[in-house]
C-alpha cells in the first residue's frame, strides 16, 4: 500500500512539476499605452493583439495590457521600456521623436493625401524601413505603425475659412509642436500654446477662437459645440507606433519574435479598420450639428500645401529626402515634390 501510495505522490509531483515548467515557460509582456478600450488603439489591443499572440504562440506568449496611462505617460513608457519594467508601449509617432528622428517622417505635413493613402503606404513599405530604421537609433523596435484618429482639420468660432489668408488674425490654439506652430504662423493666425483640457472653455470664452485637432478628438472633446466652421485641409497625420524595448527583444528567441510580429501585424490591421470608422462617424457626428464644413478646391488645397514647406525646411536633417521623394510620387504628388525642391527642402 504504501509502494502504491508514493507512486501516487511521484506522479501528482511530476504532473505539478510540468505544470509548473509550463506556465513559467510562459513569456508574459507588458504594455504601457495611453489607449483605452472603448477607442481604436485600446479595443484592437483587446480584439487582436492579445488573442493573436496567445493563439498563435500556443498560450507560450501573452500581453498584459494597462491603459489610459496607468503605468506611464507615452514619452515615460518608453523609458521605462528601457529601464525593463515594461515590454511594450505605445505613442504618436511626435513622441517616439525622444528616441530618434526615424519616425519624423510620418509627421511631415502632406506627407499623406488621405487615410488610404497613409495606411496603404505605411502597411507596404514605408513603416517597415523607418521601424528597420528606429531599432538601430532608438533603442526601440517599432512593430508597426499606425493612425489614430486620421488627419488633423481646422474648426475655429470666428468665421467660414477657406483659403489661407482667411485666417489672418485668428487666434489659434497651438501644442508645442514646433511644426504646428509654423504652420499657423504661415496660415496667417495668431498661434496661442493653449492646454487641451482647457480648450473648450477658451473657445467659448475668446482666449482661442480656432484649433487644428484630429476629427473624432475633436468630436469626444465637444468643440464643435462653440466652433460652427470646419475646414478639410488634412495635412498632419496622426501617427501612432507600437514598440518593443531592443534589449528585450533581442533575447526573445527567433520563433517568439515570430509570433510577436504575427500579432502585431493582426493589430495594425484591425486599428486600421477600427480608425477609419472612428473618423467617419466622429465628422458626421460634428457636421450635423455645425454651420460648414468646407473641402477645398485642388487649387485651394495648393494654397494650404504651400504654408507647410517651412516646416518641411525645418525637418531637415530628420528624414531622408528620397524617402520622402518616394512616398509624395506614389500619391502623384508631383506639383508639392517640385514646391519643396524649388524651395530646397527636399
């Protein structure tokens, strides 16, 4: 009985043991992101990046996600991606900028004609060599890279604007971007540093009249609430990026690192889709409640496109101009590539 008895004991200890050899086999990264569920980047975390990588890893790897900003900011995720105590982290393209100039290119304005062209162009080539890119310079590798929340559109208080120089003399709610603030210094506005969280109450009150923001931002934040004039300028994308600290990536085997970029690639697919939907219901939202909404002429937007070459001048030295030469003639926008060149910003 008791030969039978420690054969039961070595058999359950040898099932525990496997057991416990499996789920500490198992590679568990964490994730740091500003997202949240309910919105694109934290619902495609939700829906693909996670079941993916479980599927498809056989349960060997995970994603611990922790949105809204719980464990850091973007640009503190990142280092605290480098300092190990996180895995993953996500950011708009602007700030992965603190790591390296590899992603600048994604936030030249008219860099992009429209979302399709955007994710068309990032999901085939362009995203990949700036990611090869950024892991060399940054520290970081980048799996994919990503919109959130389209373009950026003009709403302001004051007045119908068409044309640049109907601007001139707006006062304008600028983030420290020091692209956006050349862009609505070129407009003709009066660029105004204005917080976010505060942006509804000084277009109601006069502080700011105007803002350059992403449509469906725009419409969580209400603003078409007090700004009744939209125009369709596109021009800044909002970028977004999904890394891995190198260090940690490096010592993820060639079959992890298999399965990683498997589900970070079924994440860029469905944030795209979940994008897109998020602009188109968040301009019809606004255009049902404002008094315009204005697209521009070809020749109008010329005009707009002409205002953002000295921020192009600018960049210089953080994007490579055959890069960019690329990307603009797959568009057909040869009229821009010949506006930069005479103006020696590419």
């Amino acid at each position: 009985m008791k030969l039978k008895f420690i054969g039961k004991l070595l058999c359950a200890a040898s099932v525990i043991t496997i057991f416990t050899q499996t789920v500490a086999a198992e590679t568990v990264l964490k994730l740091g992101t500003v997202g949240r569920l309910g919105m694109p980047i934290g619902d495609a975390i939700d829906q693909a990046l996670i079941p993916t990588l479980t599927k498809v890893s056989g349960g060997q790897m995970s994603v611990e996600p922790h949105y809204r900003g719980s464990l850091c900011g973007e640009q503190t995720c990142g280092e605290q991606a480098n300092q190990g105590l996180l895995q993953l982290w996500t950011s708009s393209t602007a700030n992965f900028g603190n790591f390296g100039t590899a992603l600048s290119i994604f936030d030249l304005p008219y860099i992009f004609k429209s979302i399709e062209d955007a994710d068309r162009i990032s999901s085939t080539w362009l995203a990949k060599k700036q990611c090869d890119i950024a892991a060399e310079e940054s520290g970081h590798v980048c799996l994919t890279v990503y919109s959130s929340g389209g373009f950026r559109q003009l709403g302001n208080a004051s007045r119908p604007v068409h044309v640049p120089s109907d601007m001139e003399g707006i006062k304008w709610r600028v983030t420290k971007s020091p692209i956006e603030y050349t862009l609505i210094k070129n407009w003709g506005a009066v660029p105004v540093p204005y917080d976010w969280t505060q942006l509804y109450q000084g277009l109601q009150t006069g502080v700011v009249s105007g803002q350059y923001v992403a449509t469906p931002w725009q419409h969580i934040a209400k603003l078409h609430e007090v700004a009744k004039y939209y125009t369709q300028i596109g021009g800044s994308w909002s970028g977004n990026q999904l890394s891995m600290d190198k260090r940690q990536y490096d010592k993820l085997s060639d079959q992890e690192r298999e399965w990683l970029h498997m589900a970070a690639e079924a994440f860029g697919q469905r944030v795209q889709e979940l994008d897109r939907q998020w602009v188109a219901d968040g301009e019809a939202a606004i255009k049902s409640e404002i008094k315009e909404w204005y697209v521009p002429t070809e020749d109008e937007l010329a005009l707009w496109r002409a205002g953002a070459i000295d921020a192009w001048i600018n960049a210089k030295g953080t994007f490579d101009p055959e890069t960019a030469t690329r990307v603009l003639e797959e568009q057909g926008m040869t009229d821009f590539i010949d506006q930069l060149k005479a103006a020696n910003a590419l």
